[in-house]
C-alpha cells in the first residue's frame, strides 16, 4: 500500500473542515473569509446539516474549495474512526485537516486505513488520495501501523488456494528478510521428531504440509516478548465438518498468526527493544484418509495427554504445542492471537475481540491502549470451575468442554500448557462482515494496534 500521508504542508492542500451542529456557525463565519460568501450560499442551498457522517464538497476559485464533514458531539462520541469514510468521497487530490477533529491522530490514521482496498484479483481504478498531515502528528509511527494492518489484512483476504502453510512460510520469510531476522520452519513428519505431536496431527491430512515458523529478531539480551498466532489456512471443520455457511468465511482461520504477522512489522519497524519471537502453527484442517478422528488420543509436546472431542476445535491444539515451546523460553510475555471460538463472538460480536490473561497489571494496561487507540478490547475470566467442562476419563484434558462458555474453556484449556503468569490471549473475529469508516469489508487487524501501544510504551 502506498503512503496516503504527505508532510510538504502544501498551500494547495485542499481544506477538510469538521463540523458539528455546536461548531458549524463559526466555520461558516470563517468559509465566508476564505472562500466567500458564495461558499457558504452553496451549503445552505444544497441543505447541509452538520450531522454525523454528512458531507459536501465546496467550490473554490479554482475547482474544489475545501470539504465540509459532519462528526459527532464529543458528548456522544460512537466511532473516532469516522474520518476514515473520507477517502471513499473525496476526489483524487491532497487535503488537510483544516480544524481539529475530536483526535487528529486516530483521525488521520483511520483516513489511512479508509483508503485500503484488496485488489489482487480485480482490477481497479488507483486512487491518489493523500492527506497533509499536521505537524504534531507521528507521521512514521502512523505508517509503521498502517503497513502492519495492510499486511494483516492482504494475508488475511487472500483465499486459500493462494495461502496455504507453505504461502502463509513464505510471507513470514518475506518479514523476516526485511527486518533482518532470523526464521525456521519445521514442516512434516519432521514435527514428530522434534516434538510438535499435536500440531501434525490437525495438518497431516491436508495436501500442504502442516509447520511450524519460528522467527526471531533483536538482540537476545533484551527483554523476550513472545507472539504465538494460530495459522489455520483453511478449516473445514476435520471430520466434524463445518455446515457451508460456516465454512464460507475459514480462509480468515489464519488470522490470528497474520495478526502476529502484522504486529511483529510494527514492533520491528519501530526497532523496540526487545527480543522478539514469533511462533505460527501452519496448517490446513482438512479430511482424508489420515484425518485426525474423534476420540483419538495424544500426548501433546508438554506431556499433557488430549482426548479429541471434536475435530473443529483444532485451533486451540496447534498453539498447546507452539505455546509450550514458548513457555521454554521464559519470555516477560507471550501474547497469542486466533480466531478461535463462535462463542467469543456470540458474546462481545464482530468488533470486540475477547482476551483472558491472569495478569491484572497488564489487563488494566491493555484495555486503557484499547480505548485510546480505538482497537476494542474486552476482558473475559479465566473461571477455574469451568476446568471441570474439559475432564476426559481416559486422557489427562479433552479439547472440548460444555455448550456453554465456549471461549472461556477453550482459553483454560491453553492456559494448561503455559505456565508464564504474564500470558495474553485473544479470541479475535479479524473479519469485517460489512463495511465501516476505516474498516472495510474482510479481514481486519483486531488488538494489535493496542499492544503495539503497550509494548512501545514498555519497551520504546
């Protein structure tokens, strides 16, 4: 994605002035200084009322003359990210932010994020929509964001015949190879030998190998934080199938290790310092021959024996291993990432992924970035009675409990195999089933810009 944000502070730079039913008289009053009274007769005659969303292009001496955009009262707040509608209205050009929105920054980064589209398979016309942004404004941090959130989202929308494990490998040694980090992958059969029993089982049924990416970057004496994302290219449920129309959408399954993905570049990008590792189980849940079965049974890289009670609760499988590897490595914090349970999403819907942690300290943190950076957070429990839903009779845990409380059982059963204190993990949608200002439809980066906040603010 190319840069929307320019810094030159051109005179041409087209005015956007934001508005509400309290501020509009004064910026009519200033509209009749800059562009005359002409302007201001144009908006009364076009019936502009200065309501949330609404907006009109004025004209100027010599074309476009500035843009009137209607936002919210600060008493009534809903969406900062309302600006990012602003790239679909505008024509090609470069504009500026003629007043303060309610938050210039959010207001410019959902501009950004406004502008993306995926175009990979469908031509479309280039748009040259920039944005002159003010000078108190991060220009590089908000770009480091905006590439993280267009990497997620790219791999995110890509459909699976194009991102399998192997595609999914390949876009991890891309990053890896701009940031100068170090990357392994263990693939096949090769995962028994080393002792990742659990993430061949769910991938060896498919055509695409099943693997585990491992990628570090910083120097090693520095505090080690850990990202673990779930890298199911495609679920179909194993032998439990899905029904159709909840398989549609399962090339979204890998979006928790494309949101690792994405966080890594803004954390490497910005050069935090601290050591970084990322771990991806890549694998394809698919049906054949040598499908994994219910009621299979097997010991896990921890020791922990697993009773498979349904073959589509794959996804919390693949990270008990990778989070054990990541538990060996003693790291401050291991944060996990996967789109992981209908359940999460019954409960707190598409835009607010659930996250669990036992660290009070880090859950205050977390939900204070995700308030101001816009990136929705909300904390469920880790409720330890529930661990009596995953009792297994003739193995140590089953992947399934009850049908109730899905995520909180599915987060309780990782939480058996880590035993750092400071563990986060996120049940995240990473889907925007329709479009909204600065989210468009599809895949979506959800909590990584909030704990890029924390750990810049920890580690910067």
């Amino acid at each position: 994605m190319d840069t929307i944000f320019v810094t030159h502070r051109t005179a041409d730079a087209i005015p956007i002035w934001f508005v509400t039913a309290a501020s509009y008289p004064d910026v009519r009053k200033t509209l009749g200084k800059t562009l005359g009274m002409e302007a201001v007769s144009f908006a009364d005659a076009a019936g502009f009322e200065p309501k949330s969303g609404r907006f009109l292009l004025l004209p100027g001496k010599n074309g476009l003359g500035a843009m009137l955009f209607g936002l919210e009262g600060k008493d009534d707040l809903k969406d900062p990210f309302l600006p990012g509608r602003l790239p679909q209205q505008l024509p090609d050009g470069v504009y500026r932010f003629a007043n303060e929105p309610h938050d210039a920054r959010l207001a410019a980064l959902a501009f950004a994020l406004g502008s993306y589209r995926f175009t990979r398979y469908r031509k479309a016309e280039p748009r040259a929509v920039k944005l002159d942004l003010a000078q108190s404004v991060d220009r590089d941090d908000l770009q480091r964001i905006v590439e993280g959130v267009t990497l997620t989202r790219d791999l995110i929308n890509m459909p699976a015949n194009d991102m399998g494990p192997a595609q999914l490998e390949q876009a991890a040694r891309k990053l890896a190879s701009r940031h100068a980090a170090t990357i392994n992958v263990v693939i096949g059969d090769e995962l028994l030998t080393q002792n990742f029993p659990l993430i061949h089982a769910v991938g060896r049924a498919a055509t695409g190998e099943p693997r585990l990416i491992d990628m570090s970057w910083g120097d090693s004496k520095l505090p080690r934080v850990t990202l673990v994302g779930k890298g199911v290219c495609f679920d179909t449920g194993g032998l439990d199938i899905k029904p159709d129309a909840s398989m549609l959408n399962m090339k979204k399954d890998m979006g928790g290790a494309a949101t690792a993905l994405g966080l890594a570049h803004m954390i490497m990008a910005r050069g935090l310092k601290l050591r970084l590792r990322v771990l991806i189980p890549a694998v394809e849940n698919s049906i054949s021959a040598s499908s994994f079965r219910p009621r299979d049974i097997y010991t896990s890289r921890k020791g922990i024996t697993v009773e498979i009670g349904n073959t589509d609760a794959e996804g919390r499988l693949v990270l008990a291993d990778a989070l054990t590897l990541a538990d060996e490595d003693k790291p401050e914090l291991i944060a996990d990432f996967a789109t992981l349970t209908g359940a999460a999403r019954v409960a707190l819907g598409p835009d607010v992924p659930a996250f669990f942690t036992d660290d009070d300290a880090l859950a205050g943190e977390l939900m204070g970035y995700a308030e101001a950076e816009n990136d929705p957070l909300w904390r469920l429990p880790l409720w330890r009675p529930y661990e009596t839903m995953l009792e297994s009779k003739v193995a140590d845990i089953n992947n399934v409990g009850g049908s109730q409380g899905g995520a909180i059982t599915a987060a309780l059963f990782m939480r058996r195999f880590v035993a750092a204190k400071s563990w986060l993990h996120t049940d995240l949608f990473a889907w925007t089933p329709s479009a909204k200002a600065g989210r468009p439809e599809g895949g979506e980066s959800q909590s990584a810009r909030a704990l890029y906040a924390l750990l810049a603010a920890r580690y910067g």
